[in-house]
C-alpha cells in the first residue's frame, strides 16, 4: 500500500534512490498561497514495497524542476529525455508539464501563487470564505488563442454548492502578442465593459488576467444555423458595431494583414513560403484593398472574430453577448459580416477542430436573413438593394477574411502550442481564397448564390 512522504527541506528520506521506471506521472501544484509544489506520483519498486520505508506519493517544497529533479538523485538524466525510458504516457505528461510550466504552472486542477494570491483578494473583497481545496478549476476548450478557466469556489463554509462564486481565468497564448498590443486589448476590454457590453475584468496578472463569468450558455456550430438566434447575432452585432470607441476610427485590417505577411515570411521555410505564395501575397492585399475600398462603406468598431464560441446566449431572456475582444478594431461593416459568415463552416469542438466544412457556409437565404436582420435592427425601413449590395460586399470581404486568418495560422502554427493544426488550417484559407477569388472579383452576385459553385469540402 501506498504510503504519502512529505520531504519539506527537499531530500530524499533514507537516501532512497529513485530508478527511471519507478516515475509515472508529473504535475505542477500549489498547497499554498505561496508556495509552489512539484508532486511526482512513482510507482514503488519490489525492493521499495518490501522495506518498512514509506513510499509512494512524494512531495518537493518549492524548488525548480531541475533542482527537484537533482535532489531526487536521478543522475546523468534529464527529465526531457524520459520518454525512451518510460513510454508514451509519459511523453503525454511531459509536453504537459513543459506548457504548465510556460504557463505559470496554471494546469486543470492546479493553482500558482501569484494567482490565487489575486483570487484570494478578490474573495476577501466579496465576503467569501476562500479555501484553496475547494476550489474546482474546470478547463474550457474551443480557444485557440488563450487557455481559459472557470474557476469555482463556495461562498461561505457551508460548502453549499448553490452558493457558489464563479469567475474566469484567461492565460494568454504563447506568441498571442504578436497578433495584437495586449495593452490596447485591455483598455478596449475596459471600455466595452464600461458601455455595458461583456464581462467586467476583475483582476490581471503577468500572464493573464481574471473575468467576471457570464451565466450564460456558449453558442455552438449548429446553433449559428438556428434562425432565431441568427437573427439575435445579427442585431447585436448592429448594437456593437454602434459603440464609439476611444482611438485611431481608421480600418486596422489592411495595414494589420500587411504586417503579419512580413512576420509569416520571416518564420517559413523557403518550402513553407513558396507553398503559401508568400511572395506574392502582398500584391493580393493591395489590389483587395483597391478592389473592396470602392465606393462609400461604414468603418465602424468591429469584433473582427464572432466565431460561435465567442457568442453567449441567456435562454431564460434571450439576450446575446459577445465576448472575447483580442482583434476587436474599427474595420469596414461588411468584413465584420464576412468574418461571421466564414466561421459557420468551423466546429472547434470536434476530433479534427482545424477542419473547414465550407458547404456550411449560409447559403443566399440565410445571409439575407441575417443583413436584414442587421440593417433593420435600429428600426429604419431598409430597401432591398440595400440589402443585396451588403450582400455583395460582404462576400468580396471573405476575400480578406481567408487571407487574415491564413496569416494567422501560419504564424500561430510556429509560436502557439495549444493543440491546434494551425497550418492545415491556413492551408484551407488560402485554398478558398484562391477558389473564391475569380468568382468574386470578377463578376457581380447580388442576386446569385455564388459560394454555391465550385465549392470544395475541404474535409474530404
């Protein structure tokens, strides 16, 4: 039977060696406030489970994983060299002890310091008795860019489980600061929430920060195609775009896409690079922006990412809320629109969750629906060619929208390390851009469905 050691100074009770095939499981934990802990769970040798020592579960007081890793006397090897040793499960447990660790040890389950330090204020200024072993940390899957947390924990100490407070805890993506100015990104947060709209942000710490949780449902791929709720998004999305923000009114996505192509060349193999047309890329966003700046558009405050997982719904009152603002910018009305539209062939919560579906896309009926839905939403008469000139104009931006997210991917694809195939998925983009280009540039769609013809499943 197994038995628990806590080796508080650091040393190894009774000079007992630990041999390679006893470690099984490694995890970065806190059981404190202040205090970091290294737990290796290890299976105990025949020679370990016939002594009167105690073995199993041993605990490491707060120092490095190296040095952990030399005060357990595991000599002339190193931990990253393991999985020859051990087989795959601990070759699993090491990638995630390596993002644990790039992630201030923030794992499903488990707490750093400086964090809870953060919590424990925020519950002190609630009232809230806080208990660290109460806590219940739950992982939130579907983002690409970020690792969220719902983190929960009673209010009193009753441990009564309908008296709870809930809050998230946003960890920011590796490489995530080269798509947007973090800074600018909370302030934006700020005001939005100042105007009503979103959660409030609670509390920031190096590597993240803490939101107030929204009780409300997470749309899903198939609820974008539900009529009512499609019609719900697009008045809201009117709402939002309404907001006047602080800042430069100017579209970001031009001068944006320009300079992720400068990045995305920087870090591709010249194969990579001669793949994805790189050297020709920045001719394709010049003649766009000539092509789609034509005419009189609105430039108004964009999401500029209404993908289904950054859209709640509350299913009592039926209200929608859109959250998570990292790319938020002013932009033209019809990119927002076309960014919507190209996330209905995305579901980021299957086996394959880079895969593009482009037969999803909403056909000619449902993207009127939505552009009146959108146009008629402050209550003005809106005229039918009113409705079939956005119409067109936003299937000329989903030119832009697969170039953006293609760029995207390729660099997330070397910077980013959530589970994600980015670079297959900026395959797809760029093969719908070069699907989609001929059809939309060069003839007019108001009155035709258009995405109906030649389009691929790219899944197939």
């Amino acid at each position: 039977m197994d038995h628990q050691v806590h080796l508080l100074d650091g040393t190894v009770p009774h000079g007992d060696l630990l041999s390679l095939s006893d470690l099984q499981h490694v995890y970065v934990v806190t059981s404190s406030i202040t205090t970091l802990l290294y737990i290796f769970y290890y299976k105990p040798s025949r020679r370990q489970e016939n002594s009167n020592r105690d073995t199993g579960v041993k605990f490491v007081w707060g120092f490095s994983f190296f040095e952990v890793v030399n005060r357990l006397r595991i000599i002339n090897q190193s931990y990253f060299g393991l999985s020859s040793h051990l087989g795959k499960d601990i070759e699993r447990k090491k990638k995630h002890f390596e993002m644990a660790v790039k992630i201030n040890g923030f794992i499903e389950g488990t707490q750093p310091e400086e964090l809870l330090k953060l919590l424990l204020s925020l519950a002190s200024n609630w009232g809230d008795v806080f208990d660290t072993n109460k806590l219940k940390v739950v992982h939130l899957s579907g983002a690409m860019t970020n690792v969220v947390y719902r983190i929960t924990w009673p209010r009193n100490t009753t441990g009564n489980g309908s008296d709870e407070r809930t809050v998230l805890v946003r960890i920011y993506g590796e490489g995530s600061d080269i798509f947007f100015d973090r800074e600018e990104e909370i302030r934006i947060f700020e005001s939005i929430s100042a105007h009503g709209h979103g959660p409030r942000l609670l509390t920031q710490f190096p590597q993240g920060r803490v939101e107030e949780f929204i009780h409300a449902k997470t749309l899903s791929a198939c609820d974008l195609r539900d009529p009512e709720i499609s019609t719900l998004i697009a008045a809201k999305m009117r709402e939002f775009h309404n907001l006047n923000m602080p800042g430069s009114k100017n579209a970001l996505l031009w001068p944006r896409m320009r300079k992720w192509l400068i990045k995305a060349r920087s870090l591709c193999s010249p194969e990579q690079a001669k793949e994805f047309q790189l050297d020709i890329l920045e001719n394709e966003i010049d003649t766009l922006e000539k092509e789609l700046s034509r005419g009189q558009q609105d430039v108004v405050f964009c999401h500029n990412d209404l993908q289904y997982g950054n859209i709640m719904i509350d299913e009592n009152t039926r209200s929608i809320t859109l959250i998570d603002y990292e790319y938020a910018s002013y932009n033209p009305v019809p990119y927002d629109l076309a960014n919507h539209f190209c996330e209905w062939a995305a579901n980021y919560h299957t086996d394959t969750p880079h895969v593009l579906d482009y037969s999803m896309y909403p056909d000619l009926e449902e993207r009127r629906r939505f552009v009146q839905s959108y146009l008629s939403s402050t209550g003005n008469e809106v005229q039918d060619g009113e409705v079939g000139e956005l119409i067109d104009d936003v299937e000329k931006y989903s030119l832009a929208n697969h170039i953006f997210w293609g760029l995207w991917g390729i660099i997330s694809g070397y910077v980013n390390h959530i589970d994600f195939d980015y670079i297959e998925y900026a395959r797809q983009r760029f093969r719908q851009y070069w699907l989609r280009k001929p059809q939309l540039l060069q003839t007019g769609i108001s009155n035709g469905d258009a995405v109906g013809v030649g389009v691929v499943r790219l899944h197939e």
